[in-house]
C-alpha cells in the first residue's frame, strides 16, 4: 500500500508513530548522505541525522507547502549539520583571500572511469573542517560567499580562502586517485 506524501504529513503533525516512521524510512538515506558530508563519522553523522529528524518531526506543522517536502527536510538536515559543526568547533582557519594564489579548475578528470561516489565522499570527509564545510555549502548546495559568511560566522573572504584551499586539497587527492604525480 502506498501512502502519499500528504497523508505521511498529516499523520506525523497528528503524532502517528506509524507514519513517523515512513517518513524516516523514505527519507533517512538520502538524509544520512547529506549528513555524512558535514561530519569527521559515519557515527557523528548518524546522531546528526537522529538530531535532525527530532527537528522535523517537532517542526512539521511549520510546513508551508512552498517548495518541496524534502527539501524542507534537507534544509534541516544541513542546519543541524552546521549547528553540530559551530558547537565542536575549537577555532576557524582564518586567511586573507590575498594570500591564496590561483588554483587550476575545481575538478580534475578521473582517467577512463567516473569517481565512485564513495570515494568522493570519503576524499570530502578527509578536507579539514572549514575546507569542507566552504565546499560543501559553496560547490553543493549552492549558497554563496556572503551566504556562507553569515552561517559560519566568517568574513566573505575567509569563505573563498576556504574554497580555494578545499580545490587544491581535492586536486591533490584526484591526482592520487588517478596515480598522477603532485605537483609541490
């Protein structure tokens, strides 16, 4: 039997277990995705995802309908991430933007094949803290500099230092990937 996706809505603002728990199972591994982008663990990742889902359900009845439901979930997903980030975090990597030096492009080709996803992932989770949270709010979800500024609680170019030293941290271990030699 498949239940729609409003009725999943309707049940869990209700506080119906049953379809609480539909919700998670249709959502928790692209949720668990997303989250394992922000953390050092798969185990941090899953009390974020935990943390995050108690958000959702405690905040569902916020749900306006503008948009998609599970982007509203993923909204969640990544604040939380964030907030788990911020309240762990010992001190941010601060550089002058004039300091960092052109970088060649973001991505370097992998030769003959696609990187596998888990691959990219792990290569994501080994970035230095601020490298990865720059590149992941900057490269996949699309906010901007200043964006990412006011979430992180760093100067716009603290931002783009951030990213720059996230591209040279990926293109070093692409080339390793790709059994490249490099370049110092």
């Amino acid at each position: 039997m498949t239940v729609s996706e409003e009725k999943i809505i309707e049940g869990c603002i209700s506080g119906d277990r049953y379809m609480q728990k539909m919700l998670y199972n249709k959502y928790v591994s692209v949720m668990l995705g997303i989250c394992m982008r922000y953390c050092k663990s798969k185990g941090e990742a899953e009390d974020v995802l935990q943390d995050g889902f108690i958000k959702v359900f405690g905040n569902i009845k916020k749900f306006r309908k503008e948009g998609s439901f599970e982007g509203w979930i993923k909204r969640i997903m990544i604040h939380t991430a964030l907030n788990n980030y911020k309240s762990n975090l010992k001190r941010y990597f601060h550089t002058d933007i004039n300091e960092i030096e052109e970088t060649t492009p973001l991505l370097v080709s992998v030769e003959n094949e696609k990187l596998p996803e888990k691959d990219l992932l792990r290569i994501i989770q080994e970035m230095p803290e601020g490298y990865k949270m720059v590149f992941n709010l900057y490269a996949i979800e699309g906010y901007s500099h200043k964006e990412i500024g006011e979430i992180l609680g760093i100067s716009e170019n603290t931002s783009k230092s951030q990213l720059s030293r996230a591209r040279v941290f990926l293109q070093k271990k692409l080339r390793k990937y790709n059994k490249e030699p490099v370049v110092q």
